[in-house]
C-alpha cells in the first residue's frame, strides 16, 4: 500500500486530499498543528493524524520520527501547510513578515528535510510542493505572500535538478482560486495599527483591495476538485514539474503569457486599485 503524508490537513485542500487519497486505498499521515480538533479524518480508514506545527523544528522532527516509525514506507511527500498575509509591505510587522515566511517557505524546507534521507535510502520518492498562481502572477498588496510562494517556485525548480539525480522527483502544485478559502479564513489582512503614521497614504488602496478580493468570481474551484487534480498528478507518471490547476488559474497565466508582462501589470493595477 503506498502512503503520503500531508501537512496542513486540517482543512481546505490539505483536509480534501487526505480524503481523496485514502479513497484511492493510500495511508494517508495526515498532519495538523492541533490534532486534538479533528472530528472527521480520525473516522476514515487509512488516515491517522500526527501533530506537525511547520514553524517548530522540534513538531517536525518529532512527527516525522513518528510516521517513519508507523509507516515501512513513504512515497509521497504533499507540502500544503500555508496562508497569506495581505496589506501593504509598509505596515508589516517583522514579526508578520518572520511567520509569513516560516510557514511557507521554511517549515516547508525543513518537511522536505526531514525526509530526504528515507528517500534517498530507497532512490525514490516525491515531493509535491503547493505554492499557487500566485507564484507565477502577482496581485497588488500581497507582496509577502507572493515573495514566499515565488520562494517556493525557485527552490522546488533547482531542488528538481540534485534530486532527480537521486530518483526523487519534485512536482510543483500551483492552485488557482478555491471556494472560501484564499479571501477568507487564510487570508491575514495586515492593516496599519496606526493609520496616522502613514498619512492615510494606503487607505484608498486597500479599501479598493478589499472590495476586489470579495466580488464574486468566476472560474474558482473546490478544494475535492484540487484534491482530485493532485492525486492525478501524484499518480501520472510524468516527469512534469508544474501543475497549474483550476479554470481561473489557467486563464490569467496564460493573459500574462498573451499580454507580456508590462500590459498585464497595467490590466492588474486598473482592475485592482483602479
């Protein structure tokens, strides 16, 4: 039986993952900061829970130590833990910026960390990185989230190369948009503490910000949708890095391959800020 574990599993496309896989007949190691709150995936068969928080070395360590322990085998590696942390880079705190970057960028590298060396004992394995359209475009007033993502993109390009030399393959998972989740409980909204310091200078934008980020859109997809598309991807075979997944994110990457990249800067400023 082939396994995968899964970080961020608690919900959104984590949660929907794990469901789909252990549909499929894999164990499923499905990780979560609180375990303890999870009513639905300790009910399924071939999925159990572990405690991984990826911004504290010593809950990776101790859950991969764990899974390795309880499963004689793992194959698949899906790095989805993540959120974003939207606002003006100005009014970020170091803070903000520090877990912003620990949670989708560095506890990433420090999961693929923790597992490279049972992949390279059996010359296999695959990490399957989620970092999303917004690695590949940006949007005004999120420039932290997109750093990490495009982060995510760089490292996961390179890694490619020294693993596959190895037998490991990397795959880049790039979701587009998904029903209630980028807009919403995912979402930090980094607004000025203190208004007055920036003049009101930002006001305006994020207000434009908000009311955009909140339309109605078109095109976005559900969370079993995304968790259908990585299963497929997991399982293709190919020796394919990038998985550009949903209707939305298809159409705006290929607009920014159509316009270039300085006209759809200026679509994306009058669309967003306009």
């Amino acid at each position: 039986m082939q396994s995968i574990v899964i970080t961020g599993a608690s919900s959104g496309i984590g949660k929907a993952t794990a469901k789909q896989f252990a549909e499929q007949g894999w164990q499923v190691a499905a990780t979560m900061r609180k375990p303890q709150n999870e009513t639905e995936l300790n009910q399924i068969d071939h999925i159990k829970l572990y405690q991984l928080d990826v911004t504290d070395q010593a809950s990776i360590d101790n859950a991969a130590a764990q899974i390795l322990n309880d499963f004689e085998r793992v194959d698949v590696v899906l790095n989805n833990a993540g959120y974003g942390l939207a606002g003006p880079f100005e009014t970020s705190s170091a803070d903000r910026i520090r877990r912003q970057f620990d949670t989708n960028v560095f506890g990433l590298m420090e999961v693929t960390r923790a597992f490279l060396p049972h992949f390279r004992a059996n010359k296999a394995g695959l990490f399957m990185n989620v970092s999303s359209i917004g690695g590949r475009i940006t949007y005004p007033l999120i420039s932290l989230y997109h750093a990490t993502k495009w982060a995510v993109e760089g490292f996961s390009e390179s890694l490619s190369y020294e693993l596959g030399e190895l037998g490991i393959q990397v795959k880049l998972i790039e979701p587009g948009g998904v029903a209630t989740d980028f807009g919403g409980r995912s979402m930090d909204i980094a607004t000025p503490a203190n208004p007055e310091a920036y003049a009101g200078d930002y006001n305006d934008m994020l207000v434009k910000f908000q009311a955009a980020m909140s339309a109605p859109r078109t095109g976005g997809s559900t969370a079993e949708q995304m968790a259908e598309w990585i299963f497929e991807a997991a399982t293709d075979g190919k020796n394919q890095l990038r998985y550009l997944l949903g209707e939305d994110a298809n159409q705006i990457y290929a607009m920014r391959e159509q316009a270039g990249d300085d006209a759809f800067i200026t679509g994306m400023r009058e669309q967003m800020l306009g």
